[in-house]
C-alpha cells in the first residue's frame, strides 16, 4: 500500500510539474522558436560562411590548379624545392595566404600569395614555392599557414634524414 501510494505522488507530481513539448515562448531566437512551432529554422544558405584553411600539403610539385601532384611528401633532400598547396573554403579573391618555415624556433624563410576567387563549392587553392633548400640542415622543420596574418594550423617535414 505504501509503495502504491509513493508512486501515485510521484506520477501526480510529474504530471503537475511537466508538459509536453516547448512553448513558443521558451525561446529567445526566432530559429528556436521556428523549430518548436515545426518550422525548418535557418537555411544553410542564409549561415555566414567565415573564410578559413581547411587544410594544407607539402609536396615536391605543384599542378596548374595549385594542387600537389605525385602525393604529397613528408621528406625531402637537401636541394629540393618545398612546395605547399593551401586549400581554404570561403576565401574572397585577393586574400592574403602565407607560409612560413621554421626548424624549432627559428623562421628560416617566408611566402605568400593571394587567394583567386573560389570555385562554385567555395574552395579555393594557394600554391606556395619555397626556393631550394641547400643552405638548410638536416633536421624535422615545420611548415606554418596562415590567413591574412593570422595562423591557421601548421605541419612536420623532414629534410635529409
């Protein structure tokens, strides 16, 4: 009897306490509002699409559309050129791309070009050429990206070994 009685105040205050579904007034965004009413909310078309690297390869050779052929390459001679293919989504034409390369905490040279406008997905590519490094030591180098100034991500590579 006792156990019937608890759970018949705890359903009772379920009930009292609960409601199904949010009201339209719960919410404080016209999309959360829309959604709780069977709406679709916001289109993807109507999202803001914020430039960025989406990424980037190092590689020995890069093809007309920017683009590292023959695979891109974790290791390189002594004397081998260092190209980079930097892929960014949403970038507007003449947006400034650069790269750096750095052994520890040291820059060891520098570049940078402009972004062309995207294509109809909103990629775009940036091919970067480093001149050969001869004068270079061997050792693990790291190869830094960035978007009108600001860093974006970076990767390892290996000279000589």
């Amino acid at each position: 009897m006792r156990r019937a009685t608890i759970a018949m105040l705890a359903l009772t205050a379920l009930t009292a306490c609960g409601r199904k579904g949010a009201r339209r007034s719960d919410f404080d965004n016209a999309t959360a509002a829309a959604l709780a009413s069977g709406g679709t909310g916001t289109a993807l078309a109507d999202q803001p699409k914020l430039a960025h690297v989406t990424g980037f390869e190092i590689g020995h050779g890069l093809d007309r559309n920017a683009m590292i052929f023959g695979g891109p390459s974790q290791r390189f001679n002594q004397g081998d050129s260092v190209l980079i293919s930097v892929r960014g989504q949403y970038l507007t034409a003449g947006a400034d791309v650069g790269a750096r390369i750095r052994l520890k905490t040291t820059t060891i040279d520098s570049t940078g070009a402009k972004a062309a406008a995207p294509d109809t997905t909103g990629f775009s590519y940036v091919g970067l050429r480093f001149g050969t490094n001869k004068k270079w030591t061997k050792g693990t180098y790291q190869a830094d990206v960035f978007l009108n100034g600001k860093f974006q991500m970076s990767q390892d590579f290996m000279i000589g070994q």
